[in-house]
C-alpha cells in the first residue's frame, strides 16, 4: 500500500508541474494586438463607427445581408419648398427569410439646403429607429475581423487549419 500511496503522490506532483506548465506557456504565448482581439469578439454595429450616416447604412445592409438573402438601399431626394428631402428604404430579411421589423419602411429627413445634408437626415433617421437599433446591437461580429483574428492564430500554429 506504502508504494501505491508513493505512486498516487508522485502522479499528483507531476499533475501538478504540468499544470503549472500549462499555466507559464498560456501566460507566454503570443498574444494577438488587443485592438484585433477585441473587434473579434465584439457584438453589434457602431453607427458612429461609420464616416457618416448614409456609409452606416450601406454598412450595416452589407453585415445584414448573405449571398442568398439580397437586400436593397433606396436613397429618394425630392425638391421641396425651402430645399430638399430624402426618404430611405431598406429591405434585408433575417437568416430566417423573415423581413426585419423595419425592412420596407420610410425614414425621413428634414428639409435641408442641401441634397446630402438631406440624405444624411433619412439615414440618421433610420438609426433612431428602435428596431434597427436593435438589429445593429444583435449583429455577431464582423466577419473579417473574426477571420483577422483566426489567421492570426493559425499563423502562430494556435489553431488549426480548417479543411
């Protein structure tokens, strides 16, 4: 019994160093620069992330849609008395085939002096939008940010290859 007790307790040493190891390597292993890191990791669409308005909205319809799920953007600019007014509607639909709650809607702006102030107003008018708020801070992850991070790794031998 003396030897297996000896046994047991040498087993757990090296349990022990091993995972004391596993610690020392983890902790010294390349990193990827947190900026990427975090843009792969981070949930939903910044529209301030975006130059202006109206790129948020080409943005976010390029995240939202898939090859097999087209979506559209439909900038309208009228005269109107005192300037211009642009309305804006978008179709996209989900994974599910489902339109989005806002998908088809007109999002006005104010009337402005300039045509691309007014197009500028639909688009931030579409962002106050509680539903494509909602969308927006649903969306996974930008996908060549995940990608970034992924041939990171795999560069660094951290992951393996996909086949």
């Amino acid at each position: 019994m003396g030897d297996n007790a000896a046994q047991s307790g040498a087993a757990l040493g090296i349990v022990g160093h091993l995972s004391e190891s596993a610690s020392f390597l983890a902790s010294h292993l390349p990193q990827p620069h947190p900026t990427l890191q975090s843009r792969a990791q981070t949930v939903g669409f910044d529209v301030a992330s975006a130059q202006s308005c109206k790129m948020g909205v080409w943005t976010l319809m390029q995240r939202l849609q898939t090859s097999d799920q087209p979506g559209g953007v439909h900038f309208e600019s009228v005269r109107v008395e005192g300037g211009w007014q642009s309305s804006l509607r978008c179709h996209c639909v989900d994974r599910s085939g489902a339109p989005y709650a806002w998908s088809g809607k007109e999002f006005k702006s104010e009337v402005t002096s300039k045509k691309k102030e007014a197009e500028e107003g639909a688009a931030s008018s579409f962002f106050k939008d509680p539903d494509v708020q909602r969308t927006a801070a649903n969306l996974p992850p930008a996908k060549r940010h995940v990608d970034a991070l992924e041939s990171w790794q795999i560069k660094r031998n951290l992951r393996p290859k996909h086949n």
